[in-house]
C-alpha cells in the first residue's frame, strides 16, 4: 500500500492455515518444503504508515514447512520457513507502525524427518530453519513503532524440529551416518528508526511465548 497515509491490515477472525508439505519415498528420497514470506505486508507513506496483524481469541494462523524422506538407503529432508510473519512500515514526514497482537494461537513451524535404511553406506539427513519467524520494521520521520502484544490465553509457537534416523557405526568403523540440524535465526526481530522524535520497539506477553 502507498499514499499519503498507507494502512495494510490483515485481521483474523478463523482459521489460516499457510503450509507447505513434501513427502518422497522410495529406496532413495529427498523432500524439501520451502516458505517465503508467508505473511508480509508493505506500506509505504507520506505523512503515516502502518502494518497491522490481529489474531483474535480462539482464532490460529498456522505457518509450517513440512518435510518427510522415507528411503531404504539415503533419507534426506529440508524445511525451511525464510520469513514468517513480515511487517514493514515507512513514512518519509510522519509516523510508522508495525503493530501485531495475538489472542488465540500463532504456530510458525518447521519440521523434517529422514528415514533411511540401517546397513553399509546409508545417510539420512535432516534440516529444519526458521529464518525471520516473526519481523518488523518500521521507519518514520517523527515517530516509529514496532509492537507484539500476546494477550491472556494467546500463544505462539515458533518451533524447528529435525529427526533423523537410521545408519549405525560399529566398532568405530562409521558404516552409515545420521545427522539432523534445527535453526532458528531471529524468532521475534523487530527494528524502529526515525529521523527525528521517538522510536519503540515492545513485546508484551501476557500468554505463551515459546
């Protein structure tokens, strides 16, 4: 959005639900899933700019990237989640906000599991990422501010699992290799700038954060 004064709202009132699912088998298998910027929203402004994300009481947003490899021999499986929830505001003269508040369930999710087999020379690796679960950014002339409010009974969730399983070493001798990594960079990342006056950045929680 892009004005003299530009507001973008998203408002929940049920249920949204943006996933991505791989699943691959096979005597090899490679399942990747990939999110980019599943919510993100843009306002761009003169005098004000604003971003708003609510979530009401007993409503969910769910963002999830899910990969499943189930081989006999080499698994491999990435999940990855590059920006979850992206807020950006901008006003050249006036005043910006990037604002979201949470009274049911935010669930930003990335798992992978990779089977493989057991014997000589099988792999199974597994890769789960969150990069920017939940971002905002607001930058004003007078003022800028960058707030998540999670209210009495609201969670949210930002996870990332990696399972990986099968291959074995004996007696020292690496016969197979298993690995899995989980990595989130930057669950809650929040900027405020401003070219002159006041600029906040807040969290307040009131449920689950975790």
């Amino acid at each position: 959005s892009t004005g003299s004064s530009a507001t973008v709202n998203l408002t929940n009132s049920g249920t949204l639900n943006l996933h991505a699912t791989a699943v691959a088998s096979g005597s090899s298998a490679s399942a990747g899933a990939f999110v980019h910027h599943a919510i993100q929203q843009t306002a761009n402004g003169t005098t004000a700019a604003a971003a708003n994300v609510s979530n009401g009481a007993g409503d969910t947003i769910s963002i999830g990237a899910h990969a499943i490899a189930m081989a006999t021999s080499f698994a491999t499986a990435n999940a990855t989640i590059s920006g979850g929830i992206t807020q950006n505001a901008s006003a050249t003269t006036g005043s910006a906000t990037a604002k979201l508040t949470n009274a049911g369930t935010i669930n930003i999710h990335a798992t992978a599991l990779a089977s493989g087999g057991a014997g000589a020379g099988t792999d199974s690796t597994a890769n789960a990422v969150i990069n920017g679960a939940i971002v905002q950014n607001a930058n004003g002339a007078t003022s800028a501010s960058a707030s998540v409010a999670n209210a009495v009974g609201g969670t949210i969730s930002i996870v990332a699992r990696a399972t990986a399983i099968g291959g074995n070493a004996n007696a020292g001798s690496a016969i197979g290799t298993t690995s899995s990594g989980a990595a989130i960079h930057g669950g809650i990342v929040q900027n405020a700038s401003v070219t002159s006056g006041s600029a906040a950045a807040n969290i307040t929680n009131h449920g689950s954060i975790a």
